[in-house]
C-alpha cells in the first residue's frame, strides 16, 4: 500500500507558500499543523450556509443542526467512544480540562489524592494542582526515567493508594515524542477505583485513539493538532459524565453532552473538524483500499501514515545523533520507533536552543524552542533553567527531502 507524498502535499495550500521566493519547512506541527482544502471548505461552507444558533426552525438553524451533529457522530468514530453523546466541544483542551476539573473537584473530598505526571504538558497538570489546592486534595506524582524518557512498569503501583481517585496522564510527550501504552495504566487506576484524564493531544493526529480499549474515563485532544481547525475535544464516559456536576447557564440543557458545553459553540470549527476525520479516512480509501466504515477507513489510514512518519522519525533522529555536540532527549534508538512519536526535541553543547531556532527560521525551517509548556518535564531532564530545547515535529505531509535540508541547514548553524 504505497504512500503518495504529493498526493498528501496537494490537499495542503500553505504547503506551496513562499517567502521571499524561498519555501517554507513547517516542522512546527506539535504546536499546530496545517490544514487540507477540504478543512477550509467546510469551515466557509458552515460561515455561508449554516451561520445561526441551534434549535430554530427556520433553515440555517437546522443546517447548524445537522453541522454539529456531524461534528460530534465525526469525533465519536475518530475516538471510537460508545456514543455521540459521549463528546464535548469546547475552545481548547486547556479550556475544557480547566472547567471539567470544578465539576470532578465536587465530587471529592478533603483528604483524597490525585496523581499528575511529570511528563505532561501543563494543560494537565496546574488544572489539577489548582483543583487539589480548592478542594484540600493530596497531589502525588508520576515520575519519568529520564535515562529511558518512559515511564517504569511499576510506576504507577508505587504511587497508587486506597484514597487515589484520579490519574492524570499524557498518551504522548509534547516534549520528548514518548509514546504511552494506557490501557495497563487505566485498568490499574480503574482497580483502584481512580478516574483516568488522558492528554491525547500530541498522540492524535499519529496513532489510532480508541477510549473503549483504553478503558479511560475521560479524554482530550485539539483539532488543529491533527490537521483541523483551533477546537478542543473532550471524550467523557457516560456514567461518569452523568453523575458530576455541570457548571452551566440555567437555560442551557440538562441532557448530556450539552450541559458541559458552556455557551455557543464555533460551529465553523466543528464543521472544520468533522472535516479533518474525513481527512483520514480519504487516506484509508485512497491509499490504503480501506472499505467499510469511516472508523475503519480512517484507522487504516492513520496507520499508513503512521509507517510514513516512522521513516521521518528514523532519518531525523539519525541525522541528528551524527551532529557533533547534538544530544536528543528523547528515545533515539532506531528499534524502538513504535515507543516514539516523530516529534523531536534535542539541545547542543554551546548553542543556546532560542538561537538555533531563530536561525532555523531565517533559512524559512519552523520549529520551537524553549519548555513548550512541558515545565515538569524540562524541569526533570535539567533543562528548563537553560533555555529548553529545540522542538522538530515533522508530520506525514512532509519529505525526506526536507529532513535532510533541515540537517544540512542546522549542520551550517552550529558550525558558525
């Protein structure tokens, strides 16, 4: 089952942008990715057709109808959760983690204890530290190997206790590309009677999500990581959902998911989402010969390109090892891919992670620099005080070609 590069490469419009004649190199996609024509043309569609609030009678009101339920029925699959209902929109991760954390805090007392990692981004944890300082909780930690940059088997084990109520941890590393297997994870906390949060913003857009197989109570992830619009996503079980608190308007509905979605939605960027699903199952059609529904469709995309990225991973990584001075924070050997997403953090000996990337962005490469909001995680590998780390993120719409232009452009930097 080929993957067809240019195939991808067309979809994307901003991918044939230039600056001053010379092309860009988005290797800035752990924070955003770009998205394909296909995300824009629902999203305009939505603003032309279906511009109105929900409930009307009247035709662009139902059209705004049948947008959000596509919407919702779209991300059902893409997580496979149990049902629709199952899903709630809201601005950003962030957002929807900050607000769920007042409705889970009711349903703890004083004395409980909750478990934060130290590899997360700080979406999922200062939402948690705030909830624990409000409502008198015991916080304890899950500490990474920051020899291996995974967790220990046991490590759960040793921080669990008969007062743990919920674990709060990331499926991906923002900083470091680690992949996280969650389902021993979930099933240990789920024994224990502990809810699971899981961040699966940075594992989304790479790896098929199942929450079912999983067995976590919650999870969220952000469109615009996976090649749609700025939208967060929240997968909330519906047991556990029914019985927490909402915070809401008293107009808004009782029923589930609307009662954790706090006002009008962006309807635009739900129509853009839905798109992004598409996206991937357009991949499993096209390139894979997936039939069968849009979940199957999309997983058998997401694992093509999956493999593609795995060979981004591979020669990046091995570029940059060969680098004098280079040192990758992250799992670097070329065995252990599938423990690793192809985002790729890495310090040098003499120059400072802010200057490499400023240079980078004058030869028109993007990429991040600094703790990228890993703070716990900068913070145990020693290097938050130090400026952080540069992040590379290639995805499946880019080339090999460009690893290699990146490394002889960095190659050039750090010889200056």
């Amino acid at each position: 089952m080929p993957f067809r590069l240019d195939t991808v490469r067309a979809e994307f419009p901003s991918l044939e942008m230039r600056d001053d004649g010379k092309r860009r190199i988005y290797f800035d996609n752990p924070a955003g990715t770009q998205v394909p024509t296909t995300v824009i043309e629902q999203m305009c569609s939505s603003l032309r057709d279906a511009n109105a609030n929900l409930g009307g009678a009247f035709s662009t009101s139902r059209a705004a109808d049948r947008v959000v339920g596509n919407a919702r029925q779209a991300m059902a699959e893409f997580l496979n959760a149990g049902s629709a209902d199952e899903i709630v929109f809201g601005q950003n991760m962030t957002s929807l983690t900050l607000q769920l954390s007042r409705s889970i805090g009711r349903a703890l007392t004083p004395g409980d204890e909750i478990v934060v990692s130290r590899m997360d981004h700080d979406a999922n944890v200062e939402p948690w530290l705030l909830m624990a300082r409000d409502h008198g909780l015991e916080v304890r930690w899950l500490p990474f190997n920051t020899e291996t940059f995974e967790f220990d088997d046991d490590v759960l084990d040793k921080v669990l206790s008969p007062r743990t109520r919920l674990v709060c941890v990331t499926a991906a590393s923002n900083l470091t590309g680690t992949l996280n297997k969650l389902d021993g994870l979930c099933a240990r906390a789920r024994d224990q009677g502990a809810w699971t949060y899981i961040d699966a913003v940075q594992s989304a857009p790479h790896v098929v999500t199942d929450v079912r197989a999983m067995g976590c109570d919650f999870l969220v992830c952000s469109a615009y990581k996976f090649f749609g619009p700025h939208q967060g996503i929240l997968y909330g079980r519906r047991e556990v959902l029914e019985g927490l608190t909402p915070y809401k308007a008293r107009p808004a509905p009782d029923t589930l998911p609307w009662r954790f979605e706090t006002g009008t939605q962006s309807h635009e960027s739900m129509a853009g989402t839905a798109a992004a699903v598409d996206y991937f199952a357009w991949i499993g059609r096209e390139m894979a010969h997936a039939s069968g529904s849009r979940r199957e469709q999309l997983m058998a995309g997401m694992e093509l390109l999956l493999d593609y990225e795995q060979s981004l991973s591979k020669r990046l990584i091995e570029g940059l090892t060969a680098l004098d001075g280079v040192t990758v924070l992250g799992v670097s050997d070329p065995d252990a891919l599938d423990r690793r997403l192809p985002t790729v953090a890495f310090r040098h000996a003499h120059k400072a992670p802010a200057d490499i990337a400023s240079a980078l962005a004058a030869d028109n490469v993007f990429v991040w620099s600094g703790h990228n909001y890993a703070l716990e995680a900068a913070r145990a590998l020693g290097i938050l005080e130090v400026g952080g780390a540069v992040r590379v993120g290639p995805v499946h719409y880019n080339s090999l070609d460009e690893i290699d232009e990146f490394l002889d452009v960095l190659e050039h930097i750090l010889a200056a």
